[in-house]
C-alpha cells in the first residue's frame, strides 16, 4: 500500500498542490510518516513534518506550495494507483477481518470474502507493505505461499479496535459483513 499512497498522495499534491490527511485512512503518525518520505526520497520539495517531545511525534504538517520534482513524477508513472477496491466493500472491515482471522490461527481466502483473485491479492499485499502481516506471498489465482502470521503492529491493530470486536463476534459470513 505504501506506493499506492504516496502515488497519490503525489498525485493530489500535483493537482492541488496540498495533500490533505483527511483523503486518507491514516492517523496523523502515519500520514506524517507519508509525508517524510516524500521529502526524504526527494519525490516532493517545500513540504514539512516537525517532530517532538519525548516520543517525538508529529507535531506540524505543512504541505501547502508543495511541489512534486522530477523524480516524483518518475514515480507517479512507475506505480500507478489507479486500483481501487470495489465501492461495496468497506475497507476497514475487510483489514480488521483479515487480520482477525490470521490472528485466531484460521486460514484465509478470496472465496471466505467473495473477492476476486485481483482484490484479494491487492488487499493482502497492502497488508504486507503497511507491515501489518509477514511471511507471506500470494500466486496470481489468490493462494498462499507461506504462512501469514501478524507483526506485532498487526496484534495492536486488532487490540486497538475492540468496537469492531464487538459486532465481529456476531458475523455469520465474513463476505456479507464486509460489504457496504
């Protein structure tokens, strides 16, 4: 998922020149974090994050007059992010699902949600790249190679959402509880 966020996020800034966090289902951290590596792998200029305190946490986001460089748009052009999940699926679900079931030891797979072989395997991998999952590797019809397990960011995840816990207890089937 990281090069699909920061595709866009260079996108948005090319066309607005501001990225704004609200387009985006990340906390402040995270978007922060975004928003460095754009300016630490050069792909963007004239944008800030300032850190601090103990934990050093982020403090200010100044995207405003930012611009994309020569180098972001080499990137824009190397990872398009024109994939989107299907409108009837509700993101957060699906990731609190996923990581659930992998979490209880239960195998999972593109039928147990009614995706198609291409979402499944996009919102797999975007579990891997934000490290949320690891030791796995998906094949082109949506199977695994390797046991997926949780990184310990992945257990806080499913820690961190007990709302979800709540009404996730309840669920008969996965695919129709995902769905919007």
């Amino acid at each position: 998922m990281k090069k699909v966020v920061l595709s866009k996020m260079l996108k948005e800034l090319d066309e607005n020149n501001d990225i704004k966090m609200s387009n985006y289902d990340l906390d402040k951290e995270k978007f922060g974090s975004y928003v460095e590596i754009l300016r630490d792998e050069k792909l963007a200029e004239n944008i800030t994050v300032q850190r601090g305190g103990q934990e050093n946490k982020v403090l200010v986001l100044l995207t405003r007059g930012g611009r994309v460089t020569l180098k972001g748009y080499e990137f824009i052009e190397n990872n398009p992010f024109d994939h989107k999940a299907p409108n009837n699926i509700d993101r957060r679900k699906l990731r609190y699902s996923i990581l659930k079931e992998l979490d209880k030891g239960n195998d999972i797979s593109k039928e147990l949600y009614g995706l198609d072989s291409e979402t499944f395997i996009f919102f797999v991998n975007e579990l891997k790249e934000d490290g949320y999952i690891t030791n796995v590797t998906i094949d082109f019809s949506g199977s695994f190679v390797g046991s997926p397990r949780l990184t310990p960011e992945g257990e806080k995840y499913v820690d961190e959402h007990s709302k979800m816990k709540t009404v996730y207890g309840l669920v008969k089937e996965l695919r129709d509880w995902v769905k919007l």
